[in-house]
C-alpha cells in the first residue's frame, strides 16, 4: 500500500478570497509582516498498489477527472511509501 499526497492550489493570478480574508483577519488580530495568505486543499489518498508509477498515473488521473479544475488550478503529487 502506498500513500499519495495531492497538494491543490490556485494558478498564479487567479484570485484567492480565502487567502485574502485570512490575510485581513491575521493583520485584524495583530500579525505584522504578513506578504500574503495562499489557501489550498491537500488529499492523501491510500492506495492497494505498491507501484508507485501506478499510484502516480491513478493520483493524475484523479486530479485530471475530480480534484483540480485545470482552468484555474495546479497540482503536485508525491508518492509516499
């Protein structure tokens, strides 16, 4: 059994609205120095496979047909053993 680690996040200039009220509320409660806040979602998905090139076509597969829109978002994948 290997686990897969599918990091969503947002395409560089696409707005973050989550990001940005986090950010605001950081700065509303006293964090100073705050660049900027970036939301993601993060999967990890445990598969029966021990073929880590088969867990990574599955997990490609997976963002392709369900977790990532490819118009507005990027994707990594790591296989963990």
């Amino acid at each position: 059994m290997v686990r897969v680690r599918v990091e969503v996040h947002l395409r560089k200039g696409v707005t973050d609205p989550e990001g940005d009220n986090v950010q605001k509320a950081l700065t509303l409660l006293g964090f100073k120095g705050i660049g900027g806040v970036h939301s993601a979602k993060l999967f990890l998905i445990d598969l029966a496979t021990k073929d880590t090139k088969v867990a990574r076509k599955e997990a490609e597969e997976m963002c392709r047909r369900l977790l990532a829109n490819p118009v507005i978002h990027e994707y990594s994948i790591a296989v963990e053993k």
